[in-house]
C-alpha cells in the first residue's frame, strides 16, 4: 500500500474516532435543568487523563487516570469510572480509587453554605435516584464552610441527596479505615440552635487567659532535686 493509501486510511479513522467521540459527548449531556440547584439534571463532565473506551450505541464509557466529573455543584475524583446513560436520559457512574487514593465525592447543599463529601473505596451515583453509595472504608461528612460538623463512618454509606438523608452499614471486617469494624458518627448541633449557642459560649468560658509559669530561683549548694 502506498504511503498515500495509508495516510488516507489512517484519516478516515481519525475522523471516525472524532465523530464518535462528538456523538457520545451528545448522548452524556442532559437537558438543562428546571432549577438552578438540581444537580441530578445537570449534564455530566468527565476528564482524565489516559481515556478509556467509548460505546456510543450503548450510552457506555469507561475512562481512567486521575478522572474528574463534575455535574452541577457535584465534582467526583477517582483513578477509574464506568459511566451509563439509561433511555430515559438519566447518568450513573461507579467511580473506583486506587490503591492508597479512595474515590471522592463533594456536593454543595441548597441554600446553604454547606457541604456533603465523603470517600470510598467505590462509588454509585445515581441520577434518576439521586443518591449515592460509599461502598467500603467509607466516610462522609457534612462541612459548614470549611469546619466539619457531622462524620459517619462504616462499610456501606448511602446518602440520598433529595431527602438528605443517610443510611450506614458495619463491616463484619475491620478494615484500615475502620479498624473496628463498626459504625461511627460524631454529631453537632445545627448552625443557630440553642444547644449551639450555648456549646458556643461553654467553649469560650473554658479558655482563660494565657500565664507565665514562675521561673524558678537557681539550686542553692547542698539542695536535693
């Protein structure tokens, strides 16, 4: 085959590799959405750093290497992720970590400056559901600002991002990130009650004033220390 030949066979698949890329890129984004905060509507951004494949009659990708997704105000890190989109439009990912790097997940609460993040060996997000699975060594969080206010550990966290609600499993094995094997959460009162108020000023009073400690006088000869 001439030099000629190959170049234009090479060329007509580069511009098939493009036009299904172009397709696939279509098929993953969503409507916009009705409200400005509905993330589960909003289209579904994927960057990383090796690719991965691409089956456009399927609605199916699989992309790996410091993969990025974004979708509204959620943004997910993980070393690997399969990625759907049903008939009915709707996307779902599992995100996998890697070895020492869990797959992460933070989304921004409504009408709060508040946020939800946690961490997983694996992670299920579901759009049509509006939920999420942190499935083992998992931990999620709830941050007010940048302070952490609320922290569940266990071997499987679900949180439905609708209702805002959580449902937590122990392992019957420890694990590195939960030693124990069993459920944890540590739980603060909500921004502007009366039990934070008044944890608030019971961690004021507690801190007094900074003291010197006196310098002692020098051992005079014959003094046992």
């Amino acid at each position: 085959m001439t030099n000629s030949c190959l170049d234009a066979a090479r060329a007509a698949r580069f511009r098939h590799w493009q036009l299904a890329a172009l397709a696939l890129a279509g098929a993953f984004a969503l409507a916009p959405a009705h409200a400005e905060k509905a993330d589960r509507l909003k289209e579904m951004n994927i960057v990383s750093d090796r690719g991965g494949k691409l089956d456009q009659q399927n609605r199916f990708a699989e992309v790996e290497g410091n993969v990025v997704i974004t979708k509204g105000t959620i943004l997910m890190h993980a070393d690997r992720v399969q990625v759907r989109q049903s008939a009915a439009g709707y996307d779902t990912a599992i995100a996998f970590g890697a070895s020492g790097r869990p797959a992460t997940f933070r989304q921004k609460r409504d009408g709060a400056d508040e946020y939800v993040e946690g961490e997983a060996d694996r992670l299920e997000y579901d759009a049509r559901t509006d939920t999420v699975k942190f499935v083992n060594n998992a931990v999620v969080r709830r941050l007010r600002g940048a302070m952490v206010t609320d922290e569940i550990s266990g071997n499987l966290i679900t949180y439905d991002a609708t209702t805002e609600k959580m449902t937590v499993l122990g392992g019957a094995e420890a694990t590195p990130g939960n030693p124990s094997g069993r459920v944890r959460a540590v739980l603060t009162p909500n921004a502007g009650s009366e039990a934070a108020a008044e944890a608030a000023d019971a961690a004021a009073s507690s801190v007094g004033p900074l003291k010197m400690t006196p310098t002692l006088p020098p051992p005079k000869a014959g003094d046992k220390r």
